[in-house]
C-alpha cells in the first residue's frame, strides 16, 4: 500500500483558553475526496490553517506526501502542492476573473520581483504560459465569458468558482475547499460537485473540503471526518457517519438541519 498523501497525526491548537484542536488524526489517500464537518466553532477552519501554515499548532504533525510540513510558513507549505480557497471570499476586488487567476499563477512561478521588473525571456515566457493556463482553466470550469468582468459583477456563486478556479492555478496536488458553495443555490452546488469531480478526474487533484450540506457532502466525498468542539467524534462514509449516535447528538441542538 502506497503512503497518504496527507497524514495528520494528534493536531492540537490552542488559543488563549480555547483548545480548538484537541488530538486530531486522519489520514486522506491521493485522489480522495474527503469531507470534514462539524458544528459552527468545531475546528474545521483552524484545521485548514494548520495544514496550510496560516496557524503553527500547538502539537501534533501534518505530513504531505512523505514530508513534515508542520509549522512550515503558507508559502512553503504552497510550494509543496497545496491550494486552499477561503470560507469569505478573499478576492482581489480591483482585479478581473482572469487576472485574479494570474495572481495564483505568479505565486508558483520561479521567477523572483526583480527578473518579473525587467521582464527577462524566462519571465516573458512563464507569463505567456501562465495566461494560456489561465483561460484553460476558465475554459474547463465553462467560465471563459467571464475573463474581463471583475468579481463583483457576478452572481455569489460565480465568485465562488472564481476563487476555485485561482486555486486550480496553483498546481497543486491537494486542494482545501473552506464551504466552496455556502450561499449557492441547489443547482450550482450540483454544478460545483461536477466540476470538483471532474478536476480530480482529468487533474489528479486531491480535495479536503468543509461543507454543510449533507446531500451535497454524500455525493461527492470518499469520506467524511467528523469534528465536534475540537475533537474527531467519527470518521467514515456518509452512512456510517449518519448513524453515529455520536454525530447525532453533536449536531442536536444546533441550526445544522441540512446535517443528519
Ligand atoms: N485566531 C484565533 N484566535 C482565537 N480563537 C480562535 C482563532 N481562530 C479560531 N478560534 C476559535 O477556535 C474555535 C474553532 O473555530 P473555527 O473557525 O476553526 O471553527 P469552524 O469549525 O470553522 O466553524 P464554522 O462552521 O463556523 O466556520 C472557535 O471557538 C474559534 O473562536
Ligand atoms: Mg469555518
């Protein structure tokens, strides 16, 4: 058997008398599309910001693919493959669609400020490659009509494949989806759950994702990793998890309804 791909092993984190991670493990295959719910305040977004360098926890270790990446700064932790979106928009507001996907691509890019300032050839080519990947990207999601408005002429939704598509740009092997389709009506999240489907198809591309609702999270995820006040209280599929007597009783009580 071949190793995960992300490996989280005892992840603690903790605030000023708030632990919001407590002994968290969980391990996700290359390919997977692995759900982590929970109540609001579980955890699920300082999960993310653990994993992707935004916080160092308290304790534990997050491994990807082989490395220990654990209190890694984000651009180090970016630069081994993974992309996240975020659960508020994080747009750049005065950009367009498609150069806002050219921002996800020049943080990949090798070429450092000063060679980007004096455009030398390999700039000039890395710019060229990532404008086509660009409209690849727009072309696959079926978004390219889209390429000149800027973000705020869109409908909510559209943004939010917006922030998607930026990080497809990034090459990365596993992506982080922070509730990729809060706000999205009941057709575009069918929509979105495609388009994540045919992204690890065609890319290979793995994906963690935060999402409330439970059709949705039933009909794309693997497998889903329940956390409730800072601890994993489940793991496993959508069935599994919906019966847990403990999965229930987290979620009763709370305005969850489109959970179990
Ligand atoms: N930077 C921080 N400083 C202090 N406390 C924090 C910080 N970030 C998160 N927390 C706390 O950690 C707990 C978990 O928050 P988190 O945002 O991870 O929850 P969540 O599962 O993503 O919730 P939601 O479904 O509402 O997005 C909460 O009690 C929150 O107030
Ligand atoms: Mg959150």
């Amino acid at each position: 058997m071949s190793a995960p791909l992300l490996e989280i092993t005892a992840l603690q984190m903790r605030f000023q008398g708030i632990t919001a991670l407590k002994d968290v493990s969980f391990t996700m295959n290359t390919g997977a599309i692995t759900a982590l719910i929970g109540p609001n305040g579980a955890g699920k977004t300082t999960l993310f910001n653990c994993v992707t360098g935004m916080y160092t926890p308290t304790s534990g270790k997050v491994t990807f693919d082989g490395h220990d990446i654990t209190a890694l700064p984000a651009y180090r932790v970016s630069r081994y493959g993974i992309a996240r979106t975020f659960q508020n928009l994080a747009l750049f507001g005065g950009l367009s669609v498609l150069e806002n996907l050219l921002v996800g691509a020049y943080q990949q890019g090798s070429s450092g400020l000063l060679q980007g300032a004096l455009r030398t050839p390999k700039t000039r080519r890395e710019q060229t490659a990532s404008l086509a990947a660009a409209h690849e990207v727009l072309a696959f999601l079926g978004m390219e009509d889209t390429a000149n408005v800027l973000p705020s002429e869109l409908p909510y939704g559209r943004q939010k494949q917006v922030e998607f598509a930026r990080a497809l740009m990034q090459k990365a092997r596993l992506v982080l989806l922070d509730e990729p389709m809060a706000g999205m009506s009941t057709s575009e999240k069918a929509a979105m759950s495609v388009l994540i489907r045919r992204v690890r198809e065609r890319f290979g591309i793995s994906f963690l994702l935060v999402e409330h609702d439970m059709p949705t999270i039933m009909e794309i995820s693997d497998k889903i990793v329940v956390l409730d006040f800072g601890e994993k209280i489940a793991e496993g599929t959508a069935e599994q998890v919906q019966n847990d007597p403990a999965v229930i009783a987290a979620y009763l009580g709370t305005d969850h309804t489109a959970a179990v």
